[in-house]
C-alpha cells in the first residue's frame, strides 16, 4: 500500500511539473490575445537617476485586441493619448491629433502595444524572451537583440496572469520605469465612445 501510495504521489508531482513546463510562448500570446477588450486602471513610476523620487502618473486604459489602447491620463494632470499601429495621438479641444515621433519613441510605443497585446512574435523579431511560471502566474523576460532597443532598454520584465499586471523597463542610461495595471477586466465589445476614439 505504502508503494502504490508512493508512485501516485510520484506521479502526482511529475504530472504537475509537466503542466509547468508545458506553458509556453505561443500558449502565452493564445491567453492574452483571448480578450477583445480589457479595461483598467495604471500607475507608472519613473525612476530618474537625477531625482529622489519617482514621477508618478495614474490613469485609466482601455485594451483593444483588434483596434489599439485608450491611455487617459488622470493624475498630474489630464491627457488622452491612442496608441495603434498606426502610431501615437494626443486628443485636443478639437480631436485627436497624430504626435511628432522620433525613431527611438515609434519603437516604443510599438514595443508597448505588443506587449500589452501578448504579440510574443512581434517581440521575438527584437528580444530574447525567456519565460517562466504557468498560465496562473508568469513572468517574460526581454533581452534586446536590436541595435536600437540595446541603446534604449537594457531588460523588461512583464508579469501576469490572465493578463499582463507589472512591466518594468530598465533603460540603458540607468533610468527604469515600473508601470502596474490594476483592476482589469475584460469584456467583449468596445463602448460607442470608446469604439469612436480608436478608429476615428
């Protein structure tokens, strides 16, 4: 009895460490692509060498599969901003208007919009990603390939679970920026304001 006993838990465990080992990049980019749309709530920490404290934003967002992000900035100060693969608007008293992008801020905020997404094809084109833990709770390491990212960032690391809840971005110069989503939820369909902002 002791033996049976002995090989079901062995069983058991080994189970248990295939399924974790099973998780893996395209099962993580199936899980986060899943939702059409989620919403939430962030709070960015910029850590600047030169200052003691961070700089803290806070604000809400609104994830669209098929269209883009919804970044509405709440505190210091209010801003809306639409991040699509067409590139970066900024909404003002008379309607959204596309910003001035260097180089370097494009990548970005390309880099932003696949992670968010679970785009982990995109994101291999210019990282070695190295992925840990399961479907429950996972953690995406990035490390620059590209030129041009390696003079931006250093490493990003992106954790979740059903979604994404923590993005750090250590930067080359010695900057890093810490970015938490909280309260996300995920729905099927976009409001009629929110479907009108992304796609006009």
């Amino acid at each position: 009895m002791r033996r049976v006993s002995t090989i079901w838990l062995a069983l058991v465990l080994l189970a248990a460490a295939t399924a974790a080992r099973a998780f893996d990049l395209q099962e993580l980019q199936a899980q986060l692509s899943e939702p059409a749309v989620i919403r939430g709530e962030f709070t960015q920490e910029k850590h600047l060498r030169a200052l003691p404290q961070p700089l803290v934003s806070q604000g809400r967002f609104v994830l669209a599969r098929d269209q883009g992000l919804l970044w509405l900035l709440r505190q210091p100060l209010l801003q809306d901003y639409r991040i699509t693969d067409a590139g970066v608007a900024r909404r003002n008293a008379d309607g959204w208007h596309m910003t001035d992008q260097q180089r370097a801020a494009a990548q970005h905020n390309r880099l932003f919009l696949a992670v968010l997404r679970g785009d982990s094809s995109a994101l291999a084109r210019d990282f070695d990603l190295q992925l840990s833990g399961t479907a429950e709770r996972w953690q995406l390491a990035l490390t620059p390939r590209a030129a041009l990212l390696r003079q931006i960032f250093t490493q990003i690391l992106i954790s979740g679970g059903a979604t994404p809840d923590r993005i750090e971005l250590y930067e080359a110069q010695g900057d890093s920026t810490l970015l938490t989503l909280e309260n996300s939820q995920v729905d099927d369909q976009l409001s009629a304001d929110e479907h009108h902002d992304l796609t006009h």
